[in-house]
C-alpha cells in the first residue's frame, strides 16, 4: 500500500485553473472579480481608466408599493380564474411589477454604488492579468509608450477592505483616483432621484477621501453606506490605494469605522496583511480535491468554487449576481433571490463539495424572514402558514415580479428543503430541531390548507402553476401540478422522519400520514410526467420543474419500480423531443445532473459542454446563447451565477451520488473517461469519501464517518465480494452483494477494496492529470477565444 498522499499541493495545482487575461476586458462582464461575502470588487477597463465596480449586500431600496385592490388574496384569485377574467386578474395582481418598468415610485431592489477609477498620466496600451484562485488575489499590468504599471489587488477575506498597490517602471504615474456615479445610465439616475436619494457627501481629512451616501428615511435598509480611500506613496515608484465599504447596518458610525479600517491596515506590512487574507483560503481548499480528464469541466468547477465562496463566506446569502451587480444600471431582476431555481441552483454544490459553511448564510438568513413570510401568507391566503413568493429583497421584503410564479406555494418547500439538505450531509440534529423542522413544518401547513379532498376521496391542489410555463398567460394556471405534489410528499415523508429522529409527538403528525396515504397521483400520460393536471409537456421550456420529482428530490428515482423507470425515461425523451430552443443556460446543468441521477452519463456531459456556450471568458453566466451557437433561440445578456454553480454540483452528481442514503462512486462516467479521482467529497449521512477510477475500474473507496451511522455503498468493483478494512484497527470483514453495508464509528476511516486485490497493491495516492498548455487556463479574456 503505497502512502496516503490524498490530494496535492493546492496552490501549486490550482495555477492552472487560474484566470488569465491576456489583453484587457473592456467590458464589465468580462472582468476578473472579487469578494469576500461583504463587498464585492470587479476590475475592468483597458487602464484608460482602470475600473473597479464597487458592490455590497445590503444595499437595497427596500421600499414597496401594497396591493390596494380587495381581490389582491388567494380567493379572489381563484374567483378571478375561475370567472376565466385573465385580463382582470392581471392588472389585478400584476399592477406592482416592476415588469411596466415605472421608475416613478420605489420598488425593491438592490441599488448600485459608485465606481472607482484609476486614472494615468499615460495613455494605456497594453494590458494582461491573472486571478489567482488559490488566494483569490489579481494581479497584472499596463504599459505606455513611457513605462509600465504593475498593479496587484484583493478584496480581504476577513476585513471590508480592497487593497490595490501599484508599481511603476517608467514615467508614467497614478494620476488620481475618481470616485463617483458618472458611470450610471440615466435611468438608474432617474430612478435614484425620483425615490428621494440626494447627492453623496465628499469629504477629506489628512489623506483620506470618502464619500457619503444617505439612504432616504423612508428606505428600511440600513441609512446609506460610507467609501472611503487612502492613497499611500510607499516609495517614488511604488503607491497603495486602500479602499474600505461600510454601511449603517455594519456600524452606527462607518466613517469613523472605514477609516480605522484604512489607517490599520496601512500601519501592517502588506504581505502580512496579505498572509492574514490568505488563511481562509488555504483552508477552504484543504476541504476537498478533484481531478478529472476533462481539463475545461475541472477548470470551471475550481472557478464555480471560488465564485461561491467569495458570495458566501460571510453573513448574506448569494442573489442572483452575487457581488458583481452589473456596472452603472439598476440591476436586472432587481438583483434579487428567487426561490423558484436561482436561490437553490447556488447551493446545491455546498453539500458534495465539503463546503457546509458556504450554506449557513442562507440558512440563518431566510429564517430571520420566516416571521415575515408566516404573515404574508395570513395576509394573502387567509390561513396559517408560511407563503415566501418566488422574488424577494433580502430581508424578505416581496418584489412584484411574475404574478403566477410568485404565487406559487412551492417557493417556501423549495427553500426548505435546502435546510433538509444539509441535515442529511451534516447529520447536525441540533440543525435539524432549531432550523430544518420549523422551516419545513411551516411550508407544509400552507399546502394541508390548501389541498382539498375530492370525490375520488384523494387530495388534490386545486390551483397552481408550474415555474415560469406559459409565463404570466391564463395558460399557466392549474390543478395538481407534479412539482408541488413532489414537495408534498418530501415534505410529509421528511416531517415524519424528523419527529422519529428528534423524539417528539407533533399534533400535525396524523395529518402528514392521511397525505401521505390519500395524495392524488402525478399527473402523466404516455410521454411522462405532465406540467399539472392534463396539460403535457408540448413545447419547449426553460423551468424542468416538472422533473422535481427525479432532482433534486429524488423520490422518483430509478431503484424504484419498472413504472418508475418507464416514466422517468419517457418523460426525459419527450423534453429532448421538444428541444432546447426555449431553454436559457441554466438549464444544462440542471439536466446534467437529472440525467446523472437516471444513468445517462453521456447526457450529462453533453450537457455541461453546452453549458458553455452561455457564459462570458470570466465564467459569467448570461442566461442567453448570446454568440449564436443555436443551443437556444435567446441571446439576451443578462448576468446571473446560479447556473455556473449548478455546473459545478453537476460536475460531482457524475463522481458522487449519496440520495436515498447510499453512497454511490463514478455513477454517471462518460464512456470515454478513464481515470478520475476525487478526495472527501461529503455525501448523506455525513460521509466523507475519496475514491479513485483507474481504467474504468475502482481502485477502492476510503469512508469517513463523521456521525458514526450505519453507512450503505452500492458495491463499485467489479467482484462481488469486498474487503473493508478498519484504518485505525486495521481489522477486516468481507462483505458481498449489490448494497455494501456496515457499521461504523464517529470519526472512523474505513478502506473498501476488491477482497482478491492485496492491501499492499492498492495506491493510495492522489491521481491527477499531465497537461500541456492548450489544456491549462481556459479562462480570462484571450486574444482568440478558447470556446
């Protein structure tokens, strides 16, 4: 047994996953980004100037128009429907979008912030860069006929801090930093004025500059934020620029407090304060490791990670761009979270990828909003509950978007079953009995009030729709959608799971069961499974919602019955018969990993691939197939992450699978990869598993148990008995069959192997991949596209 050398040197391995910039990115999708869970920085520009487009979570217009129409509530929506007053019911519940584009009065939305330039004495000419992912540090530089610039920048992991330093070989100098909202278009700067914003305040002091923004008293939000800067001369060729954001809700006093920021980190060296940023970073990742043959899937799955973790790793959950909100405009879709795909497609990579902590943002956020969402739903349904919409401010505050997909009751399941997720990844029960089980005990009292018993003597969800079909048309209405009658029976099967775990008696218990045993069937037909109620699949369409059962449920799955299958492979031939031509990016890898999920691994790499043509050289993912390459028939630009995130847990659903509480290792290979390894990725039951595939055959899996539970593998190898060694007692037992179960201890390791194989012929060592340099660093703007 060779040594147990489980994952390389990160920072080495990661340079070739940086991104690199061979000539500049002129325009802001394509800039090379920055963040900390706080403030976001995204530099961009040819250096004449050098921008920097500031942005940071809580700054939000929180204000929102009421609904003023008596019939704004669920049954005057059902009457309006059933009356077939489409038109009415519109105006009726579709006044208060956003979507008329009125910028007269406020609405939710996160606000832009200044940006900031770096201006030279020279005209710029040249320009290259790199992102080091490894510590999320840029650097470069810029040339002029009279010198060259080379500049260095980070966003500190732990401090609202960007560093920017600056060295110059030449004559050509920093001619001045420009702070300000010039680059606002004039819609934004209309809005801004209509809702009441006054101008910023500019001040200085001793070499400091800042600027003031005051939020109008009426803006719940916080009271404004505070950007403040210091240019510090170092020496006569080399200067450092900090720059500290800070709102009202970080300080009652954030210039006093930006300040400090500043004058702290002046007073440190440098690389100190660099090393002081780089320990996070070096722990996130130690926590897991890949490597797989596909050179441009495994660089943008360490790019995805890295994007995640600098929109996650402090106390907000990550919208719908995270911390690079579109330069100078009011952001689209407000820059919000929708809980209808977006939200969920963020967060699905924190469970494989070993990264539990990226996750508590969102938990803790959205159970600060429960409050709000149970009185929303005895506002609008007239019953206890909890009623989330599909589009929200980040304190939970609605934003009138669609006004089907916004009423729709599986929003809050959806957002709960996030907290379900990571009970079965962490095994946490304090987890699972202070978050998970009230989150998700609340969203299943709405739908027990909602379903109504008919004559077949089953319930039934007499009206609903199915994400974002048939938009806001009259035909996107329904009864018996498949996706909410997915979350119900999640809902009710998991409630009572949780109660057995925790021990407690729940009055609604009785009631899950009666569900449970009287719930109406899904809705299908001889193509698969139905949108609702009679109403096949009979276009194409972006929302696979209703595929929900399949994934990321998972109850409808393929260890089920031979029903099951023929429904679970009809349905996927009949959405590839409608075609891809209404779908938008972040659609692929969502269909990646259903296709991963039913053993269609070709599928899912195919489908990962076509992701690829809806994102920028950055990574950025822009909804539309804006270069034409005919995937979809949209090329709007519009810039949202969710979908590169999902890629990412696309990418390990094909090396790791754990639904149902079985471990599963390379079950969706494409046929024409040989090798991968993978090392702790995290699977349900709080497993930690490495395993390596070396020509189409396992080598062996190692298991971590965190929570010492009973821990299932469908057997991998291709024998029928297999050793499992205890690492710490090196004791042995030989199991056998298709499901290989044992038992095992908190904080045991655990060696499965073919039983005929010697422990002495197994290489325990990390596998990774020689590449030459058209196989390295896809990313970053090239002077001829590599995609």
């Amino acid at each position: 047994m060779s040594s147990m050398e489980e994952m390389p040197n990160m920072e080495d391995y990661l340079k070739q996953h940086d991104l690199i910039y061979e000539k500049a990115p002129v325009e802001w999708s394509c800039g090379i980004p920055l963040a900390n869970g706080e403030i976001g920085a995204l530099i961009w520009g040819d250096g004449n100037p050098l921008k920097i487009t500031l942005d940071k979570y809580d700054n939000w217009e929180l204000r929102t128009a009421k609904p003023t129409d008596p019939r704004y509530n669920y049954p005057g929506l059902r009457k309006l429907l059933s009356e077939k007053k489409f038109e009415e019911a519109r105006r009726v519940f579709m006044d208060l979008t956003r979507f008329s584009g009125r910028i007269e009065e406020p609405y939710p939305t996160r606000i832009p912030l200044p940006r900031v330039e770096l201006n030279f004495t020279d005209y710029v000419e040249g320009f290259t860069a790199r992102l080091h992912i490894h510590d999320a540090v840029a650097s470069g530089s810029m040339t002029s006929k009279n010198g060259r610039i080379y500049w260095r920048c980070f966003v500190h992991s732990s401090r609202n801090l960007i560093v920017v330093e600056l060295r110059y070989l030449g004559k050509t100098r920093l001619k001045g930093v420009k702070v300000g909202f010039n680059h606002l278009d004039e819609r934004a700067k209309k809005a801004l004025k209509n809702w009441g914003y006054s101008d910023s305040v500019y001040g200085s002091e001793n070499g400091y500059n800042w600027l003031i923004q005051k939020f109008p008293a009426e803006n719940a939000a916080g009271g404004g934020y505070v950007v403040a800067w210091k240019l510090v001369e170092k020496s006569s060729t080399e200067e450092t620029l900090y720059i500290s954001v800070l709102s009202f809700n970080d300080s009652p006093t954030p210039l006093e407090s930006a300040i400090k920021t500043i004058n702290d980190a002046v007073n440190m060296n440098v690389e100190a304060l660099l090393e002081s940023h780089r320990e996070f970073w070096r722990s996130f990742w130690s926590k897991s490791f890949i490597a797989i043959p596909d050179s441009r899937l495994e660089n943008l799955f360490y790019v995805e990670l890295y994007k995640l973790a600098c929109c996650s790793m402090g106390k907000y959950p990550c919208p719908l761009q995270g911390l690079w909100s579109q330069d100078g405009v009011l952001p689209p879709w407000s820059g919000d979270y929708h809980l209808d795909m977006n939200v969920e497609e963020t967060y699905w990579p924190v469970y494989a990828s070993n990264h539990l902590e990226l996750g508590k943002p969102l938990y803790e956020q959205f159970w600060k909003n429960l409050p709000k969402f149970k009185q929303m739903c005895r506002e609008f349904f007239g019953f206890d509950g909890a009623w989330s919409r599909c589009e929200m401010a980040l304190d939970g505050t609605p934003i009138y978007g669609y006004w089907t997909t916004n009423f729709w009751p599986g929003n809050g399941a959806w957002l709960s079953h996030m907290y379900w997720l990571h009970w079965l990844y962490s095994q946490d029960k304090d987890f699972l009995r202070e978050r998970a089980y009230p989150m998700m005990r609340e969203f299943m009292k709405t739908y027990l009030n909602l379903l109504e018993l008919w004559d077949d003597g089953r319930y039934h969800i007499p009206l609903s729709n199915s994400p974002e079909w048939e938009e806001n048309r009259p035909e996107a209405w329904g009864s018996d959608t498949t996706c909410d009658l997915a979350f119900i029976r999640w809902l009710a099967t998991s409630l009572l799971e949780t109660v057995r775990i925790l021990n407690i008696e729940d009055p609604d218990a009785p009631r899950w069961r009666d569900v449970l045993e009287k719930l109406t069937d899904y809705p299908k037909d001889e193509n698969g499974l139905q949108i609702f109620r009679g109403q096949p699949l009979t276009h194409s369409h972006r929302h696979p919602s209703h595929l929900i059962p399949i994934h990321p449920l998972g109850i409808l799955n393929i260890d089920g019955s031979e029903e099951d299958r023929r429904i679970i492979y009809r349905s996927i031939e009949t959405l590839l018969l409608r075609g891809t031509g209404e779908w938008a990016g972040w659609s692929f890898p969502w269909m990646s990993i259903i296709a991963s999920r039913v053993k269609m691994p070709n599928m899912a790499w195919h489908m990962l691939q076509t992701y690829f043509y809806f994102i920028k050289s950055n990574t950025f993912h822009m909804n539309g197939d804006y270069r034409r390459f005919g995937a979809c028939a949209y090329a709007y630009q519009a810039m949202t992450l969710e979908a590169g995130f999902c890629a990412a847990a696309a990418i390990m659903e094909m090396l790791l699978q754990s639904w149902g509480g079985r471990v599963r290792v390379f079950p969706a290979i494409p046929e024409f990869w040989k090798d991968a390894y993978f090392h702790k990725l995290r699977a349900e039951g709080a497993f930690l598993v490495t395993s390596k595939l070396k020509d189409r055959r396992v080598e062996y899996v190692i298991i971590e148990s965190e929570a010492g539970n009973v821990c299932e593998v469908v057997n991998p190898f291709n024998e029928a008995e297999v050793s499992v060694i205890n690492m710490k007692t090196g004791k042995e037992r030989i199991l056998s069959g298709r499901i290989l179960k044992f038992e095992t201890e908190k904080g045991g390791v655990y060696l499965l192997k073919p039983s005929s194989k010697p422990l002495t012929e197994i290489d325990l060592s990390y596998m990774s991949f020689e590449r030459g340099p058209s196989e390295k660093n896809w990313f970053g703007v090239k002077k001829i596209p590599r995609f």
